[in-house]
C-alpha cells in the first residue's frame, strides 16, 4: 500500500513539474490593425499606437517578452477564442465580454456619432429610422442592431467613407480614431463629430478566463498607470485635449454632486416646514424659537430655490449671456444695493450695463482700489477677471452662492474653450502634411492659426538665404501693398530683429517698440506676436500675427499656442523652399535642352514654343489644375526634343525626304522618351512625347494607338 502511495505521489509531482515548465517566456498578443491612433500598422507594416506602447511597456515590467501581431479585428477575437493567443492588447469592456474574457484596463474609451456638417441629426435619438455605419461586431454594432439599420464595416475609415458616400446617414466609431482618419483624410470641413458620448467604457488588455498571467499582467498595468511614463503617452497619442477632458468630467462630477447637495437640502427644508403643525401642538412654550427657525429654513429653502434656479439658467448660456443673467438677477434681489459689476479687459475694467452715462465706466487697474473700495474679486485660474462692487453691504447667503455658481458656471466655459482650441491644434498639426498640395495653402494655415488665438491680421515672412532678406508670401487682414512691397533685412524691423537673434516677441502695444519700422500705407496695429520660425536649426521665416483692436492684447498663453504650431509651419516653409528650388532647377534644366534644340535646329525652337502656348492656352480652356498646366508646358516645349539624335544631313535637308528618311525622323518620339526617362523630373514627360505624333484613327506613329488610347496630354500636344 505504501508503494502505491509513494508512487501516486511521484506521478503526482511529476504533472506538477510539467505544468509549471509549461509556462511560456514570450506571450502573444493581437490587435486590429487598422485602429489608430490605439493600434495600427505603419507604412513598414510596424505595430504602432498607444496600446503597443503600452504592452511593449508592460513587457519590461513583467520582465516578459510579448510579441504584438496586428489582424483584421475578427480574426483577432478569433484568435483569442481558440487559445492561438495569450491575450488582446486594446478592447472595449463591456458586460457580455466579461463573462468570456477577463480585463485589466488602461483607458477610458467612447464611441460618438458622425455625421455629414449639413446633417439633421443632433443626437443619438436622431439615429432612429436612419442607416448607420459601424464596425463590424464592435460595441456600437452589437448595440444598435436591433434599434436602427447597420451597416458593418472592416474599418474605421470604411465606416466614415460610407458616410461621406450617402450609404449611410451617420457612423458610430471610437472618438479618438475618428479624429485621427478625419485629420489624415482632410474630412474637416466635411464631418463633424456630434458631443454625444456614447458607450462610455473602459478598455484594456482580455485575456482568457483563468489566465495564469492575470495577475502579473495587472500588477504591471497599475505600475505604468502610477507612473509619468503613462502621462507621457497620453500626451503623445492624444495631445493635451485628453487632460482637458478629465479635467471637464472632474467639473462635471462636482456639479452633479452639488446639485444633489441642493436637491438634498431642499427636501430636508421641506420635511421641516411639513412638521411645523405638529411641533407648535406638541411643544407650545417653545413657540417662539419654533417659528424663529422655520423662518430661518424658510429663508434658507427660498434661496436655495433661488440658487438652483439660477444654477439652470446659465447652465447653457454664452459668457455674454451669464454676466447678464447674473446682474439681473442680483438687481431684483438686492435693489437697493446698487450693485456693479466690472469685468476685467487687459490693464482695466469695463463696467457692465451702465445706469447713467455719469459712472466711472472704465478704471484702470491700479486706480481700483480708490473708486471700488471693498470690492468683491472674482477670480478664475488664479486672474481676476470681474470685480462687484455694491453701496450697502448685502448679507451672506444666496449672494454667495449666485457668486459660487457664477464663477463655476465660467470655468466650466473656460475648460470647454480649451479643449475646443486644443482639438484645432490637434487638426492644424494633423492636417498641415495633407493639405499641403493645395491652392492657397499658406493663407489657410494663416487664418487657422490667426483664429487659434483671435487675431485680426498677420502674415508669413520667408527668408531668402542667398539675398539675406524676409519677404512675406501669405498674408492676411494687411493692405494689399504691405504685403506685396515689405522687404526687410535681417535685424531690419521686429521681424528683422526676431529672426537675427531667433527669439520670439509678445509686444503689447507695438508703435512704443523702437525696432519697429512704418510701413506705407500704414494700418493701426495694436499688440503683436513676432515668432521664429526654425527647422532642423535652420532659419526658413517668420510668423507675425497682429491685434488691430485696442482690448485685444496677446499675453504668454497665445504664445505657448503660437509655439505649438510654429514647428509644423517652419517644417512647411522648409519643404516649400525645397520645392522651389527643385523647380527652378527643374525649368534651368528645361531651357537649357530647349536651347539645345534651337542650336540643332533654329524652326525646333520657335516652334516649340508655339506648340506650348497653343497647348497651354486649350489646357486652360478645358480646365486643367496649374499641375497639368505645367507638365503640359514641359511636354510642349520639350516635345521634338528626340530631334537631337537625328543626323544633320536629314535634319536640315532642304528637299523632300526619301522614304529611308523620313523613317528616321519617325523615330524622334522615341528617342525622345529615351532622353527624358533618365532625367527624374521629366520622366513622366517622356510617355506624352512618345505618342504625339499618334492619330485618332489609328494611323499615326510610333506605335499606331488611336482613339482614347492615345494618353490626353498627347492629344493635346498633337492638335
């Protein structure tokens, strides 16, 4: 019995030992591979994204190595569900999946609708009786396919062409990759996302249900959550939008946790004021405190009433609307108070709503103290911003309280403002290597950038390295004259002196600057942000942006947003400079075979021109964009260019050629695409050139194309 005992206990130690060998050294995560900004492949087909940064992290927490392979999304959770894979690196939790996976989250995640900018649809309601586009088997999918017709798709971006194509009336998708394929396809000004949340969850790494990684895997999560290298990638993938974003719900959380605080109060207000009869019957001699404090609770509940009435009310107002709001409001329960409020505009305050034209309707800062003494200071963000001031004291109570929710109302505003400004840096830093292409490109930055931080006017200088000047070449809110005529050198005027020395400049009141130089015809400019623009320490231009208004001055917080986008400016003006001289060495190349042509041939060269200008002139009838323009004005003037190789004795030939000949001269279209495909820029020329000499019915040469085979820019060139 003992031997079969010890060799029970052997097997048994034996199973153990194979089991615990069993433990792998490298896990296998998956992922979508096409969810950016979360997880995606690069163009070298890399895993990329915050939920890879956040598993390659992990591995060296675990001391772990974990490979991460990104699939088409079902083929993912396929993986999963078949034990192929140790784990999913980013997905949604929701209540179905907890019963097959276990989680250990990262995030915070939410899906919103988009919808077309000339859309009805306001809110999720709107979505009924409606097509909606939707990853397939995604959180929103799974949801909405019993309420309104879905469309599923492969990817985000599917979901958001079908969307633009009309398929579908709105689409449901993660709010950060929506904002990452509408920035990358330049849908801006074609989509919007609605401010509905919708599934609000947390997501993070699914493992198998008795995963033996569980818990390492959640001690090496909390780690990196602790830890600044966890802000640090929220801020990389994210932008700072994501802070503001917290910092919104913390002030949401609050504002409902106040309201539930009234709310709570008044009811108790109530339950005492229902139990007055009964406390007058049962305690008479005590008549006198009783009443006493029911009036107090009367008192109390009215201006909570009050308060939570008001707390309503500007709720959803404009700043504009709110100062109103609350000054009516402190008229007609304070009347004979007099009460003032002065908001604060740069170095004074402005007095709202004026009763007479007698009062002091602006003081300056430091004369406040005199003509306000006693004054109440509303402060947000640490800065005064208004200043209520009132002949007779008022009592404290619901004065305070309308004062509170004024103010939290206001930073509430302020919170959403910023997050709102943060979202357009986002889309200018996103957008700005899209959009690069198009006409009128720098104005469009301009007037971005110009509204990023209210400005009225303001221009882009670009430094001219060879004559060591600063033109400007995008300008807005500027006579027409100022910005074709300025030339400054460098340490020439602000910007002179801002790109000699590469500093940036906050100036609030310019015509005080001694550097700065009068330019006719003179414009009145208030304050000024002159800024640097440098690209791999290269000086490439400057950004000017002006107030032409006498309130408006630019402070230290307009140029911390100046400076988040000058980089991305800077590296534009470097690539259009390299452009620009990549074209004129482009055109030097150019005329110098066209001069080629000319000495073999003086006819080639007078005619090459003619056949550009006759070429250009039908291209722009029919509408060419300035790029076709161009190649076609290459193509005309190079388009005989094959000629070169054709003997003197046949090229100048007074007399008819015979047939041997003119079988040469055939063959100049060829030689032609054999000279220009070995030069880059013109290489696409040399296929226009080949088939100029082709004809409609197919009888021309080289190579007998006819009809709609013959490629549009060679037809052209051979009408």
């Amino acid at each position: 019995m003992k031997n079969y005992l010890l060799f029970f206990i052997v097997i048994i130690l034996i199973l153990i030992s194979f089991s615990l060998g069993e433990e792998k050294s490298t896990l296998l995560f998956v992922g979508d591979y096409n969810f950016p900004p979360l997880e995606y492949l690069d163009s070298e087909g890399n895993p990329r994204g915050f939920s890879v940064d956040i598993v390659h992290e992990l591995s060296k927490r675990i001391n772990r190595k974990i490979e991460i392979k990104l699939v088409p999304w079902q083929e993912a959770v396929k993986l999963l569900d078949s034990g192929k894979v140790d784990g999913i690196g980013f997905m949604r939790v929701t209540e179905e999946r907890k019963k097959k996976y276990d989680f250990v989250t990262y995030l915070e995640n939410f899906s919103v609708i988009v919808v077309p900018v000339d859309s009805e649809i306001y809110n999720f309601i709107d979505l009924k009786k409606n097509k909606v586009a939707v990853l397939d088997q995604d959180v929103a999918h799974i949801f909405l396919m019993d309420m309104v017709q879905t469309i599923p798709c492969t990817s985000s971006e599917e979901v958001l062409k079908k969307v633009l194509g009309g398929e579908a009336e709105a689409g449901v998708i993660n709010y950060y990759v929506a904002k990452w394929v509408i920035a990358k396809n330049g849908w801006n000004d074609k989509l919007k996302i609605l401010p509905d949340k919708l599934f609000t969850n947390y997501s993070g790494i699914a493992l198998p249900k008795g995963s033996p990684y569980l818990l390492e895997i959640k001690r090496g999560i909390d780690e990196i959550i602790k830890s600044p290298l966890y802000m640090d990638l929220l801020r990389k993938w994210f932008g700072e939008e994501i802070f503001l974003r917290l910092e919104l719900k913390r002030k949401e959380t609050k504002f409902q946790w106040l309201i539930y605080l009234i709310f709570l109060l008044v009811i108790t207000s109530l339950g005492i004021i229902a139990s007055r009869q009964y406390l007058k019957k049962e305690v008479k001699r005590q008549t006198f405190e009783i009443r006493e404090l029911l009036k107090e609770n009367e008192r109390k509940y009215n201006e909570l009433i009050i308060s939570y009435n008001f707390l309503k009310e500007i709720s959803n107002r404009s700043v504009e609307e709110i100062e109103k709001l609350l000054w009516e409001k402190l008229k007609d329960l304070f009347p004979e108070h007099n009460v003032k409020i002065y908001k604060r505009i740069n170095d004074e305050f402005f007095l709202l709503y004026p009763q007479t034209s007698k009062e002091d309707l602006r003081i300056k800062v430091e004369d406040i103290d005199k003509v306000c003494p006693d004054g109440l200071y509303v402060t947000l963000e640490g800065k005064v911003f208004y200043l209520l001031y009132y002949e007779k004291d008022i009592p404290p109570g619901v004065f305070d309280l309308l004062i509170e929710e004024f103010k939290y109302t206001l930073e509430n505003i302020l919170v959403k403002e910023k997050l709102e400004k943060e979202k357009k840096i986002s889309n200018f830093v996103n957008l700005f290597q899209i959009r690069i292409e198009e006409d009128h490109f720098l104005e469009s930055l301009l007037r971005e950038i110009l509204d990023l931080v209210d400005a009225d006017a303001g221009s882009i200088m670009v430094y001219d390295e060879e004559d060591n000047l600063l033109r400007i070449v995008a300008g807005i809110g500027l006579p027409e004259e100022v910005i074709r005529n300025t030339v400054l050198r460098i340490g020439e005027g602000i910007a002179g002196w801002v790109a000699e020395y590469r500093e940036p400049l906050v100036l609030e009141d310019v015509y005080k600057d001694r550097r700065f130089v009068i330019i006719e015809p003179r414009f009145e400019i208030k304050s000024s942000i002159c800024y640097p623009l440098i690209h791999e320490n290269k000086l490439v231009g400057v950004l000017n942006i002006n107030s032409l208004r006498r309130y408006r001055k630019f402070s230290h917080e307009d140029l911390g947003i100046v400076e988040k986008v000058a980089s991305s400016l800077a590296s534009i003006l470097y690539r259009e400079e390299l452009r620009n001289r990549f074209n004129k060495l482009n055109r030097e190349i150019l005329f110098t075979l066209v001069e080629v042509i000319e000495a073999r041939d003086p006819y080639t060269g007078g005619h090459s021109r003619e056949v550009r200008d006759i070429a250009l002139s039908l291209g722009r009838y029919l509408g060419l964009e300035e790029k076709d323009l161009k190649v076609l004005e290459y193509a005309g003037y190079l388009h005989d260019i094959g000629k070169i190789k054709v003997p003197d004795f046949i090229l100048k030939k007074p007399e008819k050629l015979s047939d041997e000949e003119y079988m040469i001269i055939k063959m100049h279209p060829i030689w032609g695409e054999e000279i220009l495909k070995n030069i880059s820029s013109f290489k696409d020329i040399g296929k226009i050139i080949r088939h100029h000499h082709e004809r409609w019915d197919g009888k021309g040469y080289p190579d007998g194309l006819k009809g709609e085979e013959i490629p549009f820019y060679s037809r052209i060139l051979s009408l």
